[in-house]
C-alpha cells in the first residue's frame, strides 16, 4: 500500500467514524439545519476572506460550533465546512485533511467546553483558538508531504519549514478574530440552539444519510424556519438543582468547594420557584442542614440576615436554628441610630430578616434608612452622599415597602431613579456607565416589585422589560450568566435571577410542602408598621403587590445595540441562512 493510499484510507475511516458518531444521535431536523447553517457560515467565512492567504475565519467558527453544541455537531461543521468550501476553491487530495483537522477543530471545542465548564473568557478562548490554527494549518503541511514527496524526513523538514510562516500567519489571524468576535459568537449560536430547543442527548440506533445531513445545506433556511418543538429543556431551576454538592451545599459553580454565602442565595432562588430547602439534596444532605451546619459561623450581620432570610422561607425557626438565635444576635447589631453597620445594605436586609421572621423592624431603623437616600432618588451602600447604585437602591425599596410617613416619598424618588438607570438592552448597570449585569437587574426587579410597580412594564426608550434582559442571558445548560461579557460565579448569579424571574420580592413566603408542616409565624406585610419596636409580632395582609403570572419566555437577545460584535455575530449568521438555498458549488 502507497503512502497515500495509506494515509487516504485513515482519513476515509477517520471521517466515516465522525459522521457515523453523529447519525448515531439521530438528529432532528432543526439540529441538523443549525449544524448545516453553522457549516455554511464557516464555508463563506473562508470565501470571503479568499484574497488575504491563509487568514481565514473557518478554524475559529468550527471550534466555537463545538464549543457550544458539542463533539459530534463540531465535527459534522467542521467536515462538511472543508467538503462544501472546496466547491469554491476546488478539491483535490488536500479536502480529505482539510475535512479530518476542521472536524477535529470542532471536538476539540468540545472538549474544552467540557475542561472549562463552558466558562471562559475572551483571551483564553483567542489562545486555544491560536493553537487550534496553527495545529491545523500544521497538519495541511503534513498532507502535503504525504501527497507530494517521497516522504523523507529531510522533505518533511522542507514542508514544514516552509510552511511555518503560513501556519503562524494563520494562528495570528484566529486569535485576532476570536478576540473580535469569538464571545458574541459563541452567544450567538447559543441563543439560535434554545430558539431551536436544541439539546444533544446521543441515543443508540440511527441510520441517517450523511449525503442527507450535506444536501439540507441547500434548504437550511427553510428549515430554521420551521416551528420547534422539544421533549424538554434547560432552566436555571434545573441548572441549579445539578450543581449541588454532595455535603448539600453550593459553591461559586458546579464542582467548586460549597460555602455558606453561595449556598444561602442558590436556596433563596430555589425557593422563590416553591423548592423547600429542606427537600433540595443530594445524596442525603439537605441545602437547608448544610445552611443550618453553618450557623455558628454566621458572625457577620450580612450573614445573620441572609441565613434568616433562608430560614424562615424554610419554615425553619430563626431563633433556633442550628442551635443559634439569629434573630436575636441581629437585633443586639441595631446600633441606637437604627442602623446596622451604619451601611444602607446591611440595614436594607437587616429590616427584611426582621419582617421575614413576623417582627416588626423599629421605626427609628426605617427612620434612618430613609435619611441615607441620595440626592438623585437612590441610595448607596453605606450612607448618604455617595454614589448611588441599583442594587442598593433595590434593596432599599424592599426594606421600605409599606412605611409611611416619608417613605412613601422616599419610594418614589427611588423608584425613578431605578426607572432612570435601564440600559437600551433592558436591563441594568450597577452604576451609571457600567455594563447591564444580572444581579443589579435582579435587585431592580425585586424593588420594583416591592414598591408596587410591574418590571414587565419598564421599556425606557423602546427598550425590553428587564426580565426579557434576564431571560436572554440564561446560557444553553440553563445557568444565568453574569453580563454579555462575563460569566462570573453562575450559581450565586443564577440564585439572585431567579427570584426576579420569579417576580418574588424579600422577604419571600414560606415554601409550601406536600406534606403537613407546623403554621409558619406570620410574615411582616408591605403596608403594616407597628407602633412598638422591639419584637412586636405583625398579623399578615393581602399582599401590595399582585403576583404577576410568570412568563417563561424564550431566551432571546435583547434588541438595541448592545454591542457591535453581537451584531456582527448574529448578522453573520443570518448571512448563512440567506446563503444557505443556493449553495456553495
């Protein structure tokens, strides 16, 4: 057998295996038309770039396809983007290689989805996308080798050292566009998998034609046009429920260490979507026992009121909990201004534990929160004269709900300022100039809500609701992400989004349970002050604001200009759909 007879039939196996690997999931339709627009994306990719050799989009497209559909999808573009491309370019033996290293391209994008945990920044991503070009544009010196010389390692050394100016030109050129482009992308073609309720799940059996999977690239567009529909699919409920540790805790992301500040928000959004923390376990251990382990080490105020808050919601007393009085260590921390910490956070959620707990917070508290407010409506993190943030001032409406007196004033200065902060994507910055984040979006829903004013409601300048904001951010395995541009600490971000989603304000009602629980102590009301101050027990009333019936809308991409690279992305995208009908040959 000839070297490339031999070399030919390894790549003949090779792609066999790889497209027999993805007929074996059986593909609908819809998967099928995404993998084949993503292929003509990347074949017109390096058309369009045809003039300037060896810069070419292709490798950066395909690793992103994998990344963020997976092995066998990566390795369905990456190969038929070679086969299709060439119609273009003209085949010859060089297509087989061509085929082999872009597929592979797409399951090593896989991969480091899997490595990373689909968690990774913009530089990174460039790096491995430079590796990933100049590997590729490596083994076309080897196909060329193999096709054309008589094999000698001194020919080897000749193609290789010729090529290595090329391949570099080529490892530069995928980190250029993975920094301009490579998040928005990868975004992108999330946003078009849930649109399509797309979800890998490789079964057994399945006998597709792979001839099928390359002629849909002339009715792709027709097919992504089609209704979808889906046996199931990701949310942040389920993605949070997956990520518990073994011990019951939580930490900052799946497989990270738990702690008590990760733990405490993730039950807080559990439980805004009716999940008891004490039925939330794995492996025996409860989120709620893990909280309650902690207890003890709950020194801080920030901790006491947060560990309270989930308590109560439990239906767990917070004056026995964990052998700890928390409610009473809160109280000894009000200071004789009413403050906590003389910090309007941690006074905010000091009055939100208190009403959790059925007390009602003392006037001269409330009293002093209402001195802190700033200037312009909104409130800061410790006390007036600062900066005024959303989350702040969220946590301020809570607090605020139902006092009379000036705060009914103080509400809605503070309700303007929320209202004057929503970025054109929908949702809200911390500070003014910052970039729309969840958790601030989350805090303005939650005050909204708290001082009677629908979220769904607010579209400053045409702008989407803010949970149409946080919506588009929940990521393909159900998580919610940070930013646009930041995928920080997803179990902690995911916690907070779910209560806004929910449309539950602080303090939240106890969970209800299928089985019998003791009667939960009464929960403090918007609209109820008592005279006394000092653990003075408030009956409950209708509640301010009317639950809204919650809409689980598909995630979808904010409109306005969020950003020139989402854009660009979803144009590009959208460019292969067009294309798709009439082909590359």
């Amino acid at each position: 057998m000839s070297w490339q007879l031999g070399a030919f039939s390894i790549l003949a196996v090779a792609l066999a295996v790889g497209f027999g690997w993805y007929e074996r999931a059986r593909p609908d339709a819809r998967i099928v038309a995404l993998v084949a627009t993503l292929a003509a994306l990347a074949a017109i990719g390096r058309i369009a770039f045809a003039a300037v050799p060896n810069v070419k989009p292709t490798t950066d497209i395909v690793l992103i396809s994998g990344y963020a559909l997976g092995g066998a999808p990566g390795f369905a573009v990456g190969a038929i983007a070679g086969l299709t491309s060439n119609f273009f370019f003209g085949q010859g033996p060089w297509t087989p290689w061509q085929m082999a290293a872009w597929g592979v391209a797409g399951m090593i994008g896989a991969g480091l989805a899997i490595v990373t945990r689909r968690h990774i920044g913009r530089w990174p991503l460039a790096v491995v996308c430079g590796l990933v070009g100049f590997g590729f544009a490596a083994f076309q010196d080897v196909g060329d080798w193999v096709t054309y010389s008589d094999h000698s390692a001194a020919q080897l050394g000749v193609y290789v050292g010729k090529g290595i100016g090329f391949d570099l030109v080529h490892a530069v050129s995928c980190v250029l566009f993975a920094l301009a482009f490579g998040p928005p992308l990868t975004r992108s073609i999330q946003r078009f998998a849930r649109r399509l309720h797309v979800r890998w799940e490789p079964v057994a059996g399945g006998v597709a034609g792979v001839v099928a999977l390359v002629s849909v690239l002339g009715v792709a567009g027709w097919l992504v046009a089609q209704p979808a529909t889906s046996s199931g699919t990701v949310d942040p409920t389920n993605y949070l429920l997956s990520a518990q540790n073994a011990d019951g805790g939580f930490g900052a992301a799946p497989g990270q260490a738990s702690a008590s500040l990760y733990s405490g928000w993730a039950a807080l959004g559990l439980a805004a979507e009716g999940r008891d923390p004490r039925d939330v376990a794995r492996g025996g251990a409860s989120l709620l026992a893990y909280i309650e382990a902690g207890a003890a080490g709950a020194t801080d105020p920030g901790s006491l009121e947060r560990t309270i808050l989930v308590a109560r919601a439990a239906d767990a007393s917070a004056t026995a909990f964990g052998g700890q009085d928390l409610v009473g260590r809160l109280e000894r921390d009000i200071r004789g201004d009413g403050s906590v910490g003389e910090q309007v956070n941690l006074t905010s959620f000091g009055v939100l534990a208190l009403r959790a707990d059925g007390i009602a917070p003392p006037p001269r508290t409330l009293a002093w929160l209402v001195r802190q407010q700033d200037g312009d409506g909104g409130f800061n993190f410790a006390t007036a004269g600062g900066t005024s943030d959303v989350d702040d001032t969220g946590a301020a409406l809570q607090a605020l709900a139902g006092y009379g007196g000036s705060g009914a004033g103080a509400r809605r200065r503070a309700v303007g300022y929320i209202a004057g902060q929503q970025d054109r994507d929908g949702g809200f910055p911390s500070q003014p100039g910052d970039e729309s984040n969840a958790q601030s979006t989350s805090w303005a829903v939650q005050g909204l809500l708290a001082a009677g004013v629908g979220p769904g409601s607010l579209h400053r300048a045409g702008a989407p609701s803010p949970l149409q904001f946080l919506s588009s951010l929940i990521a393909s395995d159900g998580h919610v992400r940070y930013s646009r541009s930041s995928d920080q600490t997803p179990v902690w971000v995911t916690g907070e989004a779910l209560m806004a989603l929910a449309e539950k304000a602080l303090p939240l009602a106890t969970v209800a349970r299928a089985r019998p629980t003791r009667p939960a102590p009464a929960r403090a009301t918007p609209g109820a002050v008592p005279r006394a101050s000092h653990r003075v027990r408030i009956a409950p009333e209708a509640p301010r604001v009317r639950a809204h019936r919650r809409r689980r809308a598909k995630p979808r991409a904010a409109r306005g200009p969020s950003s020139f690279s989402a854009i660009a992305a979803d144009a590009a995208i959208a460019e292969a759909l067009a294309f798709a009908p009439i082909g590359l040959g």
